[in-house]
C-alpha cells in the first residue's frame, strides 16, 4: 500500500511526496518501525513526534506537528476505519464476520481451526473485535490469505456493528444469539437484535446469514429478499443443521451433526453443551461455504480451550475451572453447567468464585438472583462471591435451597483469598470466574502455593 493511497483513503490533507510503498500501518506507538504510518488515536500532542521520531513515514492526525510529515484528517478513528475499508477492498479473501452476545470467539477459533484446512486464514485476535481492533486486523491481510474470519463486538455507539460490517464488507454473517451482555447499553433484547442485525449492513444480498435456531428471537426472523438464512440448533430437528445423541465427559464432547446431505459425528477436546452450539455454528458456516464435512469434523477435533476460557488448571491446592472471558448470565450459566459435570474426589465439593457482572443496567439486580437460582441445578457446594451486585447470586442460590452458612461476600479480593485458600481441598472443584480487574491470577497463584 502507498502513502498516496492512504492519504485518499481518508481524504486527508498532506504536503509531501506520496507516492512511496510503506511498511504496514499501525495505531500502537510501541509497535512503530521505520515505514510505517502511525494513526494517531490520542490527544497527546507528543505522540505523533515521538512516532515520527522511531521511523514512522507519516502521521495520521487532527493537526499539524512541527518537524512531523502529518496527513491532517478531523477525525482519526474515522480514517482509520475509511483506511482499512480501503485496504480490505485490495484483497479478494472470503470474509466471515461473527456477532453475538456470547460463544462468538468461541465460534471464531472453531471456524479457524477448520478454514485454516483450506488455506491461509486471518482470524481476530486478543478480543480485537471493535472499532479499533477490527481495522488492526484487516490491515493483517495479505495476498497468501484465502480466508478471513474477524468478530464484531456491540460497543456504547449504536451503529458500531454498522460501521465495523461496513469496513469488512463480509462474504459470510454470525449472530450465535442475543443475550443481555450489553442490556445497559440497548435497554432491550429487542434492541440488541436490532444492533447485531446491523452486520448485514457491509455485505451483499448474495451474503448468507447463519443464526442459532435455538435463540428466540433469531428463530422468529422474517426475511425478504433474497438473503440465504442458514440455521442450526442443538435440539430442533428442522433446522439445516442440528445435533443428536450428545455425550459428555471430563475430556471429551461428542455429538452428530445432522447436515442437509448427511450425518458425521464429531469430538471435541471440550466440555460444556453451549460448545455443541458453538461448533454446529461453525460446522454450518464453513459446510455453507463448500467445506467437505470430514474436513469440518477434523478442524474441530483440534479445538482445545486456551487463554482461560473454560479451561481446567491443576493447582496443588485443587483443581480449578478457569474461566476469565465474558461475564454475562447466558456465560455464567455455561461455565457452572460444565462444573456440574467434573467428578470430585471421595469427599470433593464444587466451589464457584464468581464476581459480578457487568453492562446489565436496570437489569443488574434480577440478572444476578436469576443466575444464582440457576446455580442449583449445577450442584454447587460452596458460594464465594465479590463485588456488592454478586450478592445477588447469593440470594438466588439460597432461595433455590443452599445453606446460607455455605455462601459468603467478600468486598476485599485479599480476604477472598485467604478464605478461599483456607477452605478448598484436593478433593475440590473450583470454578474460577472472576473479572480481571479482580486480579483472578492472583487467586490462582495463591491455590497453587
């Protein structure tokens, strides 16, 4: 890509010679190399300096710099997205977009893993799914790519999906479901489906939507036209794609996929049944674009759960369900549904450490006594919560039958713990699911001293 076809891209206004191949574009000071443009995202005034100062070619800024080559623009988080528009369009790769209120990064690794098979696959990566991290990533394209699978997160701007699907310019749209993650934001699930709808708004008519029939207000869509509505559920059997026979254990999760020309069995190196879910959105997206299915089911026996997400950590002091990503009711719910199946040893308990959760709005309070009632069913012992809204679940919990001696708040993490470490055997389960401003790291170094 050349600095001319930058300074069209965002229609800004630069005084130098242009017409010069630049190393790779970037919006990270501390990623900055000798080549490159530098977009200016702050209001530093001497950011672009010390950018020009490492290397950068120019800077993307809102006003000049003295001894800086600036290409002045009114607002850099718009040409950075009219930048990556541009350069997106250089390259004839097959673009997967995924939204949805939870299981869409699950989904998206799921759909690596099996495009990947196929080819060189750009994928999203460290949660990079919103305004900014979006373009970071399709400026990874490149011409050995064949596909690109990218997520799209729903942020406090109505039209963020909007102006994300704009950009990306998707050949294949996600939405997994519609969920209360951003209740605070939209003020209805109603508004929600709305806003994720809206990763429609960059692709063509010929673009197919897959949507999770399983999800309520997905399932009741009335389309005109002629966009192409794939489906899938784990439990209805007129879906185009939908699962039977599933069987869990500690290591595996197998099912059937039944697909419009056959049925194949698949394993998953995971536990929880919201990943058959997620992997049926993967299968029928990738099937839908002339995937072989054998192809399909080995791409998906080479999930395995990493970055703490849902994954089993050994500590020396118990066994420790990690799960740090996400912390809506839906994803609250399916991380205690895969404790209520790990085996404990002769005299083990399941202990979930749970914070609060967040974005809920007026919801907040009734989000969380729903969830802790839901926590009976997964056969919880013991209840450790932080954070004033988390007594909420310990309202739930106790409602639907837990002793109220096996539940306790703490507003300090220390005196979590201190608790915590005092309390857990190696006969234990815990479940792990605090938010990272809670430092759960911290919690697992201790349960491993």
């Amino acid at each position: 890509m050349t600095l001319n076809e930058i300074v069209r891209a965002c229609r800004g206004s630069f005084g130098y010679p242009a017409e010069i191949e630049i190393n790779k574009i970037t919006t990270s000071l501390e990623k900055v190399n000798t080549g490159d443009v530098f977009i200016c995202l702050t209001e530093d005034e001497n950011t672009p300096a010390d950018a020009f100062s490492k290397g950068a070619v120019a800077v993307v800024c809102k006003k000049s710099v003295k001894d800086v080559k600036c290409i002045i623009v009114d607002d850099t988080r718009v040409a950075l997205l009219q930048i990556a528009e541009f350069y997106r369009k250089k390259f004839p790769v097959k673009l997967f977009a995924i939204t949805g209120s939870v299981g869409k990064t699950t989904v998206a690794i799921m759909l690596d893993k099996i495009l990947s098979l196929d080819g060189e696959t750009l994928s999203t990566k460290e949660n990079h799914h919103n305004e900014i991290g979006l373009p970071t990533t399709l400026f990874e394209l490149s011409e050995s790519c064949k596909n690109a699978v990218v997520e799209m997160g729903l942020s406090a701007e109505s039209n963020s999906i909007s102006a994300l699907s704009t950009v990306a310019q998707p050949d294949v749209c996600v939405i997994t479901n519609i969920g209360y993650s951003h209740f605070e934001t939209t003020q209805s699930l109603e508004a929600t489906l709305k806003a994720k709808l809206k990763v429609l708004d960059g692709a063509s008519y010929s673009a197919p939507l897959v949507i999770n029939k399983d999800d309520k207000l997905l399932a009741t869509l009335d389309f005109f036209g002629m966009r192409k509505i794939i489906t899938y559920s784990t439990k209805d059997k007129t879906a185009d794609f939908y699962a039977e026979n599933v069987k869990t254990s500690e290591e595996k999760l197998t099912f059937n996929v039944n697909y419009p020309d056959g049925k194949i069995k698949i394993s998953l190196n995971c536990m929880g049944y919201h990943n058959v879910s997620n992997a049926l959105c993967a299968f029928a997206t990738a099937y839908s674009q002339g995937i072989d299915a054998e192809k399909i089911a080995e791409g998906l026996s080479q999930y395995i759960p990493d970055n703490y997400r849902q994954q089993f950590i050994k500590t020396k002091s118990c066994r420790v369900l990690a799960d740090l990503s996400n912390f809506s009711p839906e994803a609250v719910r399916a991380s205690a549904e895969i404790i209520k199946n790990c085996k404990t040893g002769e005299n083990g308990r399941r202990i979930a450490v749970l914070s609060d959760m967040t974005s809920l709005g007026k919801k907040s309070q009734s989000l969380h006594k729903s969830v802790g009632e839901s926590l009976e069913k997964s056969n919880i012992d013991l209840l450790f919560c932080i954070d004033e809204r988390a007594e909420g679940y310990i309202q739930g919990a106790v409602k639907k039958g837990l002793c109220e001696q096996n539940a306790r708040l703490f507003s300090d993490k220390e005196e979590l713990k201190k608790a915590l470490k005092e309390t857990v055997r190696p006969e234990d389960v815990v479940l792990l699911k605090c938010r990272r401003e809670y430092t759960p790291f911290e919690i697992l170094e201790e349960l491993d001293k």
